[in-house]
C-alpha cells in the first residue's frame, strides 16, 4: 500500500509519515487525496492504529495526513448515481445540462440595491425565461422526473420563482391540459398558447380569505346564463375574496385558475375550475376583476393579492367541465356523481404534480443547506477556553448538525425519488371522504408524504441556520429565505395538519386500510441503528398509534358523543397517528435503498434513523420496544456513525448538484481561499 504525504498546515506542523492500513476507518481504495485533522498528543491519535508511526510528533502540534491512495475513487461517482437514481446515466446528464442551460448559475444570485418590486420584475423576466428554455408543458407534465428537477433547482435558485412555476404548470396548465373544456375550444387554446410560452402567468384561486377549509365549499359563483350559454362569475362579498394568489405584480400578464361553484338554474352543481383572464398584456386588470395587492411578505416574499370579481362575463371555453355538461335546455349532468366526487375530482388534476414538486423542492433546499453549512463548518477554528483553536468540526454538536443535515437531505431525495417513479407506475389507492381536506381521496400517500418532507426539510434548516450562527441569519444568507419558503408550505400545497387529520380519519375505515402486522416486541441494543429494526419499531409505533384511536373513538362514541366530539377530543391522537404512517412509510423506504446504497450512504440511513428513534424514544420505551436505558444506546451509536463519517462530509456535501456560487455560500467573499469541498482541518 502505498505511503502517505505529510503537509504543514502551521508554522509549529511537522512531517508526518503513516501508512493507509493506520487509519480508522481505513482508507478506501480512491484515487484522492484523504485529509483528517490530527493533533498529536505525543501518541497515536485517539481511535487510530497504534501501529501507525508519527515522526518527530511533538505534543500539540495540530498536522494534517494527506494519504495518497490507490487508483479506483468511485466514492462521488457513487453518491451522484444514488442521488440520480438507478438507470438514470448519460439521461440524467443531459437533463441537468438542459437544466443548467434553463436555470443558469447567474440566476442564483441578486443585483445589490434592488426594491422588492424591481426583484419580482427580475424574478418573473428570470421564469419567463427558464419556462421558454425547459421542454414544453406537455412534455413537462408528462415526464414528473423533469418537471421535478426543474422546480428543485428554481427553489434552491429562488424560492419565489419555484412558487411561481408550480403553480403556472400545476395549477393552471395542467388542469387545462387534463380537462375536457365545454363548448369551442378556439378561445381556450388562445389563453393555453399564451401560458405555453409564458407570454401570461397563471395564478390559482383557490381559497378564501375569511373561512377556513374554504376549498371545501368556495362561495365564488359561476352562474350559468341560458340566454347566453356564458357565466357570470361573482363574489358575493370580500370575505369571499380570492386569497392567497400570486397576482399582485401590476406589470405581468396574468390568468388565473379560479375555483368556483357552478350555478345552474339556481342550484349548486360543485366546484369546477375556470380559466379567466385577470390581467392583460400590459398587466392591467380586466373589467370585472378587482385585485388589491398584499403586504409585503418575508417567508415567501411573492406577489400576493385579494382577488375580487363584480359580475364578471367569462365565455363558455373557460369552463373545464371535465365531462360534464349543460345542454340545450339548460340540464346539468355529471358522471361524477354527486358534489363531493366532483370536488375530489378537481382537485386531482393538479394536486399530485404540487405534492411530487413540493417533496422535490424541499429535497433540493436542503441538500443546499447541507452544503452551506458544510462549507461554513470546514476549515473553521473555535477559541472556546476548553480547547482553543480546534476545528469547529471537531465537536460533536457541531458534527451531528453537519451529519444530520447530510441526512435529512439525502432521506429527501430518497423520498423524492419515490415518488416520482410512483407516478409512472400507479398511485395509491385514495381513501376518505374529505371530512377535512379531499386530499386523502385524491391519493392516500402523497399528500401525507408532502407534510412529512417539509417537517424533515424544516427542522434540517433550522439545524444548519443555527449551527452557522449569526452567519445563518444574515440577509444574504440563503438559509432564511429556505426556511421561510419551506415553513410557508406547511399550509400551502395542502395544509399539514389538515392532511394529518384527514389521513387519521381515513385509517379508521379498516374497508380501505389495515394497520401494519405485529412485529417483535423488543429490538436489543446492539442492533438499534439495523434497517430491520428501524421498520419493526416504526410499523409497532404505528399499529400502536391506530388502535388507541380506534379505541378512544370507539369509546367517546358508546357514551354518546357526535362525530364532532369524537374527533375533536382526538386531534392531537389523530396527527400521532398519521404522523406514525408517514414515519413508517419513509422508513420501509430507506430500508429498500440501504443496500444499493454507497457505504457512507448507508450511515447517514442509519443516523436518520436513529434521530427518529431518539424522538419517539417515549413511546419505545413505554411500550417496551426497546432496551433501557435507551437513550445511552442510541447517543453511542450516534458518536460511532459521526466518527466514521466526518472523514466523508466533504464528499457527500460537494455530491450534490449545486452551483458553485457566492450567492448560496456568501462567507466565501469574506474567504476566498476556503475550498468548497476540500479537506476538513
């Protein structure tokens, strides 16, 4: 095996000489340069083979081992192809070359002194652009893994364009492309073209601005006109004000998605989706539409806005029946079903794109929040009076931080990943009735895998903001402008805790779900951080978690309670419950990518895992799932997978596909000679 190379890294350092086999972990056959800090102590560094020889040691002095390995580095190769996915090669490359081409790396960072108006301007000249650059919407819509790679690097380039581009593509192109439209078509293909070459922004209108679960039951009226054969399209009052809405910017085209209920001969016919124009070419208003801008906005500083409409005349094309009809005589008729099927049925069109777009979004910012505080964390010195002038890595906060980041990013990706190849397979079953939300019967998974991703995304930012310290808090600093955007779609795109709920409810119609079976009771200590435990313990924690809510509802209801009392005295079980489905279902799939994946992959799997052990160490313990005292086994486990990764932050942090750019790692304009993946002295 061949010799290492010392280098100096200060005026006291001295020459090292060491083999490969001295190391722990040994050095894997990579053709690269390995560099661990080391500070001699006048013996072999602590958790390093005795048998390696340092010359010359002096005690304290701080040295790096540069070990020059054998030929074969595989290791980045190996995280990039298991972040692509299997099969992806020479396709993936090319898509993020296209990609690269639509989102340049110029569009990552801000002119300094522009206004917030100016800086929306930009923002939609830079979507315009990105959307005329990428494939067409139809090709978009029908290929999730390219719409997904293009909505996570908008979100990692600027949370605001993602939010503008979701809803363009998801909310409004998607139902006009998926829908049946009434009547002549001409008129519509006209505002599609338009959207199509993002020559007019599409907006959803969606919820109202004083109740909540407005989307239930929206009071905006579509009323059919016979003597016409158009609409009116009307709000009755200003609580019933479109809101929120991206159409507040008085100088961009603008056509919204408006949810509407359906009037016909005086009777509601559902929720149907209406494409109307909001704003012209110049961007000012239509007759009948009244748009009131909103206050600026710091989590996702978007241009929101109340939309309001006074009686306004919108054609008979505008209507995406979706196969209903109204004919001559004026009849109403849908095969649908009834109003309930007719709401879950609009919702579905574009409701899957926004969860996979959302989930890959949050994969993307924190895989870029990993990497800012990777890069803030190398080459670091601390002058804490404990031990002055250690590597800031060197503590185990700080590690863990920098390794559960790593983690939660890779974990999304996984997740991401899955579900866009579920969409080219087949959803899952819907289940519920929209007591709460029609999410759970539009797909019984993603949506409830959209609030799970933006919890894990969430709490990986707030880590890395924290643990860069006040650095994480500056203006320039991208860590706030991910946690706001990412906090913010706790509600949008579904609200999170409505999608718990309605979750919960549905897993208590054992016709349309079954709990997970028993599995062992006891996971012994030694075997903690196995991928077979992780699913034994998290599919128990959900079995648990369902029957002491079918109980204490079956319970509430024999002494008499009405369906409002049951629930209402539960919610806090009800999101327990769903929280554990999702816990479970991410879990199974860490287990199914654990063996395909890279070793050090595979440690971050397992350091995932045992945060979530450490989280739900309550209930674990009360239920006697696991050794006591557990919380001693799972921080030993913790150290000894950090240990065996710290030597690979810098590879699973530069495996990400980010740009290198000052406007995501602004400390560098400050330090200019700070590697973006190197070493970590």
């Amino acid at each position: 095996m061949s010799a290492s190379r010392a280098r100096n890294c200060s005026s006291n350092s001295v020459s090292v000489t060491a083999c490969a086999a001295a190391c722990t972990p040994p050095c894997p056959a990579r053709t690269r340069w390995r560099r661990w800090p080391v500070t001699c102590r006048g013996r072999p560094p602590r958790g390093r083979n005795p048998s390696c020889s340092l010359d010359s040691a002096e005690e304290g002095t701080h040295m790096t081992i540069d070990h020059d390995v054998t030929p074969g580095d595989t290791l980045r190769s190996e995280l990039q192809a298991f972040l692509d996915g299997p099969g992806s090669g020479t396709a993936q490359r090319k898509l993020r070359d296209r990609l690269r081409s639509a989102l340049p790396d110029a569009y990552f960072a801000w002119p300094d002194g522009t206004t917030r108006q100016e800086r929306l301007t930009l923002v939609y000249a830079r979507a315009r652009d990105a959307g005329r650059a990428a494939p067409p919407a139809t090709a978009l819509l029908d290929d999730p893994n390219t719409l997904c790679a293009l909505l996570s690097r908008a979100a990692v380039a600027d949370p605001d364009m993602f939010h503008i581009l979701l809803v363009h593509y998801t909310l409004v192109l998607a139902p006009i492309l998926r829908s049946i439209p009434a009547g002549p078509s001409a008129g519509l293909a006209a505002v599609r073209a338009r959207l199509e070459t993002m020559d007019s922004f599409g907006s959803a209108l969606m919820t109202e601005s004083s109740r909540s679960n407005s989307h239930l039951h929206p009071r905006t009226q579509a009323v059919f006109d016979p003597e016409t054969g158009d609409f009116v399209l009307h709000t009755p009052d200003a609580d019933a004000s479109k809101f929120p809405n991206s159409t507040g910017h008085p100088g961009v085209p603008k056509t919204g998605a408006v949810y509407a209920q359906l009037m016909v001969d005086g009777t509601q016919q559902g929720v149907f989706v209406f494409i109307v124009e909001l704003r012209g070419a110049d961007g000012a208003t239509l007759p009948g539409v009244q748009i009131t801008p909103a206050p600026d906005s710091f989590a996702l500083p978007c241009d929101f806005a109340s939309v309001r409409f006074d009686r306004m005349r919108i054609p008979l094309h505008a209507w995406l029946s979706d196969g209903a009809t109204i004919d001559a005589e004026g009849r109403f008729k849908d095969t649908t079903g009834d109003a309930a099927g007719r709401l879950a049925r609009t919702m579905s069109i574009g409701a899957p794109h926004v969860w996979r777009g959302v989930i890959a979004a949050c994969a993307g910012v924190t895989q870029a929040s990993a990497r800012i505080l990777q890069s803030h964390t190398a080459n670091r010195v601390t002058m804490g009076r404990l031990a002055p002038e250690q590597g800031l890595i060197r503590y185990r906060n700080q590690q863990e931080a920098v390794l559960g980041a790593l983690a939660a990013a890779y974990v999304l990706t996984v997740l991401s990943r899955h579900t866009i190849l579920q969409s080219t397979t087949a959803s899952a079953p819907a289940l519920g009735d929209a007591t709460w939300a029609p999410w759970s019967t539009v797909d019984s998974e993603l949506p409830l895998l959209k609030a799970c991703a933006t919890r894990i995304a969430l709490d990986a930012i707030a880590s890395c903001r924290t643990h860069c310290g006040a650095a994480g808090f500056v203006t320039g600093n991208r860590l706030n402008a991910f946690h706001g955007f990412v906090n913010s779609y706790f509600c949008a795109g579904g609200d999170n805790e409505l999608i718990l709920m309605d979750t919960a409810h549905s897993m208590t119609d054992t016709d349309r779900y079954q709990p997970p079976g028993r599995h062992p009771r006891s996971i012994e200590a030694a075997n903690l951080s196995a991928p077979e435990s992780w699913v034994s313990l998290a599919r128990n924690a959900e079995r648990h978690f369902h029957r002491c809510l079918t109980a204490r509802l079956a319970q509430s209801r024999s002494a008499g309670s009405d369906q409002f009392t049951a629930w209402n005295d539960n919610l806090a079980l009800a999101q327990a419950a769903a929280t554990a489905r999702a816990d479970r279902i991410v879990l199974e799939l860490l287990r199914t990518a654990y063996d395909g994946a890279p070793s050090p992959v595979r440690r971050l799997l397992r350091l995932y895992a045992l945060t979530w052990i450490q989280q739900n160490a309550g209930l674990l313990v009360e239920q006697r799932l696991v050794p006591s005292p557990l919380l001693d086994h799972v921080w030993q486990h913790r150290r000894a997978l950090c240990d065996e990764l710290v030597p690979d932050i810098a590879d699973l942090a530069a495996a990400f596909d980010l740009p290198n750019s000052d406007a995501i790692f602004p400390h560098r304009r400050n330090n200019p000679t700070e590697p973006t993946s190197g070493s970590l002295r």
